[in-house]
C-alpha cells in the first residue's frame, strides 16, 4: 500500500473528503490577499476576517496540501536555537520577546482547537530523548535553564529507568518530558482552520496559483492562469515555495525532504507496550528520528531527510530507523509512507518581512512549524490591519543567506546535511 499514496498519506484517508472550493476566475477585489492555505495563511486569513476585513486567500492545490498536511504533526516549545544562543544573539529582551511569542503559539493552536471545535485529535504531552549520553547533560542543562530564567515549569527530565517505561524502548539513556507540548493530526487541523477563516468570511480559492504579485497606484496586483485579485496588501505564506514569487528570498530558504511512515494499527497489546505515554517524541539528532502514535493506534514514524531526491521506497528508507527504536514491531506492516519539502533558514530561525509596504512574508519555520505557523500568520495579519510592533520582534531577526549562489547552493546544504548525518552517527 505504501507505492500508492497520496501525497499526505495516512493524513489524507483518515481525514476523509473535504468540501469542494471555487477556482479563482475572473478579476476580484479585496482587502489582503494571502497567498497559501497551509497553516500561516489560514490563521492569518482567520485573524484578518474576524477583524472584519475582505480577505481572499489563493491556494495553488488544496487546502493543507504541502507541508501542513504531511508533518510529523508535533507541537514543540520554543524555536531550534535554544533561548541561551538567542540570548548571546540578539540580547536578553529580544530573546524573551520570541520566547513570549512561541508560548503564545502553542496557546493559540489550542485555543483555535477550542474555539472552533476543530476535531484533529489533539494530545498534550512532548518527549525530547537524548540519543547518546554525550547529549543528556546539555538537555538538562536547558530544562533547567528555562525553568529558572523563562518560569517555564512543564518539562522535567526523565532518567533512564521512566524513559523506558514512558516510551517502551531502551533506545535512549534519558529524556525529557514536556507537557507544554503534544500533537495534532495537522490535515485535520488545516481542514478545521480553513473552515473557521470561510465561516468568518474569508474566501478560499484552490488550485489558483499565484503567479505573480506586483503593485501599481491601485494596490499590490495578484495575478493567476484565470484571474487577478487587487488588495492593499499581500501577505506570501507559501514557506518553503516563497521563491517563486520571490525569487530574492532564494538565499535565505534551503529545501529538505522528510520521510514519513505509517504501520497498521498496533493492536492492543502492541498498543499498550510501544510509546505508552502516548506523547510525540523527537530526538537530539541534527537529522532527528521524531514519530507518535495516531488516534487509531499506528505508529507514525518519520526519519532521514534528503536535499537532493526522494527515494522511490520510503517506507523501506524509514522502517530500519523504526525498528532500530522499536523492534517489537517487525512484524507491524508499514501501510503508507509520504514525503514532504520543509523549509528551513541558515539560522533554524522563521524569516518574517516585508518586500514592501505592502507585501509581507514569513517563512522558514525550519521543523518548528505546527504551533510557530499560527503566531507567523496572526502577526502577519497583525501588521496589515496597522499593528506591526509584534510582527517586527520576528522581523528584527537577521537573516543569513545560504552560501554558495544559486549554483553552489544546493551542492553546499547538501554537503553540510551529511556531515550533520555522519556527527550524528560518531
């Protein structure tokens, strides 16, 4: 079953049909354009609408299509640079200003959950495990730092022993445990989100891809195959995709294919002995293994990355890194597999700007993207309605290009990819 999935695999059967939306056709008007229905555009188009603004969205396939539809659906505290590194950065106040932003993140998916009663099968609970002793010190050096700098008293580590019994594997000396973090089935919430944003009187156009975006006297120019939208302005929530319209934010975005896999339901017994705590689970790797159970009792497991190509196996790609975690479950039939591009920036920092002033981006989430995505479109949304203080805490971050120009870009990423691997493996 793995050769024939669709492109967000088990995401995509368990979510069921969604609801047939309109091509964009013709020329309309509107307040902001968001260009992308994945989470940034939808929580930002949901912001804009219930703040009473005309707000079309464009959508070059469907809605949650790319990245939010495939993800390993992990909800994650904090950015991938730890609040020490951002601290000796960019100083104390900026760091605590992100930090603020991320925890209000994780706040407003749940409150969005809530609110809107979107059914995506969402759990509390997050492990980071160490991979090696080498990496447990520095792991409880952070846990103890964010709870004596940042009060941030919901992660404790775990020795040895409750690991185990917490994740039904002895793969890791310790871990972490986060109850501040968790997981979604994120097609489901891409769904729930688009529906919410089109009941505050968004309107959703799919398989309208934007082409091209210019401004003239009139406003910022959207145009499509079959049609033109004109706003005052244009929000570009297309994450790893922005080149395209963008073509000079090329340097700062680099692509990475993850794999992903999904058995067949567990059964009971296997269900009660594999990841008993039921949280998601990520490692300490740079090119991390990161999996959780579904509703329905699989195990999604997701590991490898590639810059170059996607293997035309994957399940065979991942299931060794399954097993080597859990080899109870060799005899557990992988029934889809998926891959998905991720976007990712030099600094693992989301890149949130302006072309002009009119024309707005955040991308970048760089893994991080379940609960970032909702603040990066909220501030987005934010600074079109004239409100643009906490929208620049993110937009004051430098960006660093990607070395290497467009030639040696991908060549030199990749490189750096496997010496990540080979680090990891040492």
């Amino acid at each position: 079953m793995a050769g024939s999935n669709p492109p967000q695999g088990f995401y995509a059967i368990s979510a069921g049909t969604p609801p047939a939306r309109p091509r964009l056709n013709g020329a309309v008007k509107a307040d902001v354009c968001v260009i992308g229905a994945g989470f940034t555009g939808l929580s930002a188009a949901l912001t804009l609408a219930q703040s009473g603004a005309k707000v079309v969205v464009l959508e070059a396939d469907s809605v949650g299509f790319a990245a939010s539809g495939r993800n390993g659906g992990q909800i994650h505290t904090g950015h991938r640079k730890s609040q020490e590194e951002l601290e000796r950065w960019l100083g104390n106040v900026h760091a605590r200003d992100l930090w603020d932003l991320c925890e209000e993140s994780k706040a407003l998916l749940r409150e969005n959950v809530r609110t809107h009663a979107i059914d995506c099968d969402l759990k509390d609970g997050l492990v980071i495990a160490a991979h090696n002793t080498r990496a447990v010190p520095a792991l409880a050096e952070e846990t103890e730092y964010l709870a004596k700098h940042y009060n941030y008293s919901q992660m404790r580590m775990m020795n040895s022993d409750e690991t185990v019994r917490q994740l039904g594997t002895e793969a890791y000396p310790a871990a972490r445990y986060d109850t501040g973090g968790g997981h979604i089935h994120p097609l489901k919430y891409a769904r729930g989100m688009a529906a919410a944003a089109e009941k505050a009187g968004a309107v959703i156009y799919e398989h309208s891809r934007a082409l091209a975006v210019d401004e003239d006297r009139g406003g910022a120019n959207v145009r499509c195959t079959d049609g033109l939208v004109t706003a005052e302005h244009v929000l570009l929530a297309t994450d790893a995709f922005i080149a395209d319209l963008a073509p000079q934010l090329a340097r700062y975005i680099g692509h990475v294919e993850s794999f992903v896999s999904a058995t067949e339901p567990l059964g009971d017994a296997l269900n009660a002995k594999v990841l008993p705590c039921d949280a998601a689970v990520a490692d300490t790797r740079h090119v991390l293994d990161y999996y959780r159970k579904s509703a329905d009792g699989r195990m999604l497991y997701a590991g490898r990355e590639s810059y170059w190509t996607i293997p035309k196996d994957i399940a065979a790609v991942v299931r060794p890194r399954m097993l080597s975690v859990f080899p109870n479950l060799r005899d557990v039939k992988t029934e889809y597999a998926w891959s998905g591009d991720v976007g990712i920036t030099a600094t693992r920092m989301p890149h949130l700007g302006r072309l002009s002033p009119r024309l707005l981006f955040a991308y970048g989430y760089s893994g991080q993207g379940v609960a970032l995505t909702n603040i990066g479109g909220k501030l987005m949304a934010e600074a079109a309605l004239g409100k643009p203080e906490r929208f620049d805490v993110f937009a004051r971050v430098p960006p660093t290009p990607f070395p290497g120009g467009a030639l040696l870009r991908k060549p030199l990423v990749s490189a750096a990819l496997l010496w990540f691997k080979l680090m990891d493996a040492v």
